[in-house]
C-alpha cells in the first residue's frame, strides 16, 4: 500500500499549480446554517478569549457565509515557520477584508512540537527579547546552553514551570509569574504580546497574543480560538439539552471510534497526560458526570470527537495538515455505516491541505523575528510561487519521492 495516499495524490495533482490559484480552492465551501448554540458559543467564547464583542459578532456571521476554519495549529503564543506557512497558504485564498479564523488544540501537552509553553523565534539575539542586566536574561542564557548541550536547536523563552511540560494546555491558567516573565522583556517585545489577565485560561491569553502578532504580521485580522474548549463546551450544552444524536453517541457499550477524551494526572516530577476510550462511560463517570467535567474542563475532548462535532455535525470545512487529510477521511468512511450518518455531513469537500514550510528570501518565516524588525508579508507577493515551494520540505521529512 502507498504510504499517505491522498497527499501523494494531492501533491502529485497541484505539485506545480501557483499559489495565487490552489489557495481560493480552499475556501470554495457553499454557505450553510450553522447550528445557533453553537453560533452563540463561539461569539461567546471569543469574548471571553478576550477580543472585542464587534468583531466576535463578525466572526459568527462569517462563518454562516463562509464555513470554513484552520484546525492545524496547536495553542501557542507564537507560531513558528510551519504554522506561519500555513497561515500565508490560507490567507491567500481567503482574500481581503475577511476575518482568518483559527481553532487551534489546546489538547496537547505544553511541550508538543509547537512548544505552547514558550515564546519561539529564529535568529534574534536573546539581548534583542530582554532587558539587560535582568533576571530573565540570565535565566534565557542558561537554559540555551543547557539545550545546546543536549543538542537543540530550539530557540525559546519559556513561560511555565518545569512541573508543567507534560501538563494539558487545556484547562491551565497562566502561571502566576508570567507578568513578571514578559515585565523583564525589551518594550518593543512587550507590546507585541497580549496582556495576561489574572487566573485566566492560558489558551485565551496564549491565542489572544498569537492572533495578535500574526495579525500584524499579515495586514489582516486573525482569530483564534480555543479548539478543544469550544467542541467540550457544545457538548456539554448538548448533553444537557438532552439531545438524542449526542445520548446515542455517548450511550452505546460496544467499541467506538476513537471515542477518547485527555485527562490531566499529577506525577511526581511533572503532570503528564492520559488518554481514556469511553465505552458507555468513563468509569466511575456516567453522562451527569460527563458534562460536569467538560463544565469544569476536568476533559477534554480527543481528536475523534472535536472532528465529530466541526466536521462532521456541524460541516465545517477544516483545513488542515497532511496527517489530518489522511485521517479525516478515514473517519469519514468509517462514520458511513453508522446509524448516526443520516445526521452528518459526510460529504468530501473541497480540498484541505495547507500544510508547508515556506523558506523565503533564504530563511524561515518566523512571526517575532519579522514583527520585531517592522516587517510584514503580503500574500500577493506570493501568488506566484509554485505549491512546490511549500510542499518539498514537507515531502522530504515524509520520504514521499517521485514528486515532480
């Protein structure tokens, strides 16, 4: 068997098609009535994310329109090259004057490859993020040596304790010395990233500062959103209603697919992550405990079940990476036999893939890095360059060959 048919196929079909034309085919999704608890959930959940109730109602009338979200990214205060590709191949097929809504997983622990627990960027001198003589720097300078000794090439500040980086993003607040940790960072620095709030969720201060810079970056406003938050919350809503798609769902006693939720458990060095499948239940937990924990986010609600609810419940068009191609469509087919799939959309869609690493002008496109020198990017500028330029490095890491 071909390993990761369908990116080969798309890489294959698009290999040399210019940006400037495969990126409008993402967006090219019907309008649709989206589901009104949930219409309201996401306004309400962009305001408490801590963005302006004018421009949550905007996003929420959008997505009527335009059914469409990036759900790529993990919960992060700054992306990195990957996620910053992603977001120059989605922005150019979006266009101009339209919000860039991201649903980003917050089911993922602090120290994923995204690196949620820190601020990431490339070449900047650790005398270009902090004050001089503070704390932080010296603190910074030690750590990258410490990485340097284990042979990383990471660049990161980090914001949370050593105790926290197995921990759940999900459900955290932001640590209690993260004011004073931004307080020891250059101004210019400072005023890039969002104010944290006290005992606030982290993922709404860490979406609130990635939407910030990546906003400035593109020219355009950018939205993110606390994936995994939203999907816990509708179904809580849902199970409360007593809705019968969502009792049929969670009632059955046989093997689901994929029917897991995360769990946070204390360790003795560091909180670590568990993944548990529900079978009828969560033992000793029923449904009333269920939607007492997605109340409380003592869940969270695992990949299967976040793409149950956007895409297949509520039709979203989700854009995506090259995992999430291979694996969306295996949920597809598998949800087919189903006796729910009279209500879902299990419909193919247009295409999804915005995976890419973009090098540009001979280096990786890293928000903080630009965003501290003045710099932006303009999609059109671009427009013209073949999908190739993105997909290579992607399909070298993957072993995919016979590209071209």
């Amino acid at each position: 068997m071909t390993a990761r048919p369908l990116l080969r196929r798309r890489f294959q079909e698009d290999w040399s098609e210019p940006l400037g034309e495969y990126a409008p085919r993402l967006f090219g999704q019907a309008p649709k009535t989206l589901a009104e608890d949930f219409l309201a959930l996401v306004e309400q959940e962009a305001t408490a994310t801590g963005y302006e109730a004018g421009l949550a109602r905007t996003l929420t009338a959008q997505l009527g329109q335009l059914p469409v979200v990036q759900t790529s990214h993990h919960i992060t205060p700054t992306h990195g090259p990957t996620f910053t590709s992603i977001d120059l191949i989605s922005l150019s097929g979006l266009g101009p004057g339209r919000i860039y809504p991201i649903f980003a997983f917050s089911g993922v622990p602090f120290s994923n490859s995204a690196w949620s627990g820190a601020l990431s960027y490339g070449a900047l001198e650790l005398t270009d993020l902090f004050l001089p003589q503070s704390k932080g720097l010296s603190k910074a300078k030690a750590a990258a040596k410490e990485r340097q000794a284990h042979g990383e090439a990471d660049h990161r500040i980090s914001l949370i304790p050593a105790k926290s980086r197995d921990q759940l993003v999900y459900g955290s607040l932001v640590p209690e010395n993260l004011p004073e940790i931004l307080a020891e960072l250059q101004p210019k620095v400072q005023a890039l990233l969002a104010e944290p709030r006290p005992q606030e969720l982290y993922s709404h201060w860490a979406a609130r500062t990635s939407a910030k810079l990546q906003s400035r970056l593109f020219g355009q406003q950018v939205v993110v959103l606390d994936l995994n938050r939203l999907v816990g919350l509708f179904l809580r809503g849902r199970l409360r209603a007593h809705d019968p798609l969502f009792l049929a769902l969670f009632g059955g006693t046989g093997p689901s697919l994929e029917l897991n939720f995360l769990v946070g458990k204390e360790g003795k060095k560091s909180n670590k992550v568990e993944l548990k499948p529900w079978v009828g239940g969560l033992d000793p937990m029923g449904i009333s405990g269920l939607i007492e924990a997605l109340e409380t986010q003592a869940l969270s609600p695992g990949v299967w079940l976040c793409f149950f609810v956007l895409r297949f419940y509520l039709g979203l068009h989700c854009l995506g990476s090259f995992n999430q191609l291979e694996y969306l469509e295996d949920y597809r087919l598998g949800l087919q036999g189903s006796p729910l799939a009279p209500a879902l959309d299990l419909s193919p869609g247009p295409p999804s893939l915005t995976t890419g690493r973009l090098v540009w002008q001979g280096a990786h496109l890293w928000p903080l890095d630009r965003v501290c020198a003045g710099q932006s990017l303009d999609c059109r500028e671009f427009a013209g360059l073949p999908m190739s330029r993105f997909w290579s490095p992607i399909a070298r890491q993957l072993g995919l060959e016979g590209l071209e």
